[in-house]
C-alpha cells in the first residue's frame, strides 16, 4: 500500500476496537465482548480504515489481531448486519459484501505479517478474519466454524473459497464450508488451519510473542515474503520466480543484506532496520 496520503489526517479513535502500539506490534482488539465481539457495520469499516492507516505509516512491524472476552469473534450481529440487510436494496448489499472483502484484502496486502490470537469462538465472519491473517495462534478451546450455508448464504463469503482451500486442501474446505460444522483446535492443527496450538488461555502471550520475533526481525524481507506468498498463489512457475528474482535483486541492495554479513563477520545479532 502506498505511503502517501491526502488531506485527511490519521484518525486516533476508532470506536469499534481498541488499538494499542509497542514498539512496532499494534494490537488490535475487538471489543464487544458482552456479544462475543459480533461484528457490525462499523467494526467492519473501522477494520477496513486502521489497516490501511497502518500500512501507510510504516510504523508497524507485525499485528496481534485478538478478541476480547469469552471469544474471539461469533461473526456478524445478527440483529445490527442480518436483521438490517434484509431491508436493503441490491446495490445497498453489494456495497456492504465489497466492504466484507475489502477487510480480508487489507488482512492479505497489508505489509506486515498478522497474527491471529484465537479462543473460544471463531465463527462465520469471525473464522474468516482467522484464515486472512498470516498465522493463527490459537489455545484448545479454539473452534472454527464457517457458518455461512447455515444461514442460507453461499460458504464463499469474504474470500473463504480462495483462502480456505490453500491452507486445508480441497477437501477440507469443501467440508468446512457446505456444512459448517465447527472444528475444533486438535482438528484444525491436524488440517493446518492453526499455525501454532498453545497452552489452555495462552493464545494472546502466544501471538504476542511471535508477533514480539517478527517485529524484532527483518521487516522489510517479511513484508516482501508476504506480498509474494499472495502473489503467486495463482502464478505459473516461470512468472512466479521471475518476480523472486526481482524482488531477491531489491533486497540485495537493501540495508539488511549488507547488515546481515556485517554481523556475520563481526560475529554479532543483526540489527534489523526494514530498509
């Protein structure tokens, strides 16, 4: 994403989530816990709006996307985004469906690895915000479940028949998303759906942690080997190392390949600095 910007100055109060900033991890929270943190029309764009905000001002090195409560989301409201969708218009759903997609595309092309932290419920939406993010941490009380065929819906919401079978396989997905059956942490590690199983209650010290380590690491090499893993997913092979050649001739005049044997020959740590 670009890092210029118009008039519009970078908005600090988002009252859909709490965000809070360390030393290059931003921590995202959705904070509707008393609902299990269903999301609305404003969670969505606020989503939508801080991501792009982030990815323009370069300060974030890695994102703890977590949930706040008993869960980690339950998805859209049923009352705030089902109830009022029934009374808009096909131009008014196409709007807010585009909107859904947008938050997934700024989960994938946003240049800094996302974590997500995930506990108890990871449902309809809320699963699909998971499967964007770069990797999913997640305790054993975890479960996923991609409820859109429950609801009349097609299971292809938000990018989940491009994602899904990528990370799972065919098959999987194919399951996952005609029945919508939950799946829970030992399943969903045994598929791939989760990056990292933890501890009972240890997801968001998980994600943190990992979030901690590629913060501390070469950013601009993680934001490179992500833009890449979303690019080529739909590459032939010729095109595809062609463009790891020309990303590869970038770095390799980049800071960070001449600190890296700096360090080598002085026999230190690098000191990483995203450029």
């Amino acid at each position: 994403m670009s890092p210029f910007t118009g008039s519009a100055a970078r908005t600090p109060d988002w009252r859909h989530l709490h965000v809070e900033h360390t030393d290059g991890v931003a921590t995202v929270t959705l904070a509707r816990p008393e609902k299990l943190n269903a999301l609305t029309f404003g969670a969505y764009a606020d989503l939508r709006d801080l991501l792009a905000e982030l990815s323009r001002e370069r300060s974030v090195r890695a994102l703890v996307l977590a949930g706040e409560g008993r869960g980690f989301c339950s998805g859209g409201d049923v009352d705030e985004i089902i109830g009022a969708t029934l009374g808009m218009d096909t131009a008014q759903l196409l709007d807010f469906n585009r909107m859904t997609g947008q938050v997934v595309r700024a989960l994938r092309e946003c240049p800094f690895p996302v974590i997500a932290a995930v506990h108890g419920a990871a449902a309809g939406a809320g699963a699909v915000l998971a499967l964007a993010a770069d990797f999913r941490v997640a305790d054993p009380g975890a479960r996923f479940a991609f409820l859109f065929t429950r609801v009349g819906l097609s299971g292809g919401d938000m990018g989940a028949a491009y994602l899904l079978p990528r990370i799972v396989g065919l098959g999987h997905a194919t399951r996952l998303l005609m029945l919508g059956e939950p799946v829970r942490a030992p399943e969903a590690e045994r598929i791939g759906l989760i990056s990292e199983l933890t501890e009972e209650g240890q997801a968001d010290e998980a994600a943190h942690a990992l979030a901690r380590r590629l913060a501390d690491g070469p950013a601009l090499a993680h934001a490179q080997t992500k833009a890449l893993l979303t690019a080529e997913l739909d590459m032939p092979l010729a095109a595809s190392v062609e463009l790891d050649a020309a990303t590869q001739a970038l770095l390799m005049n980049g800071e960070d390949y001449a600190e890296f044997h700096e360090a080598f020959t002085q026999k230190r740590p690098p000191k990483w600095r995203g450029r």
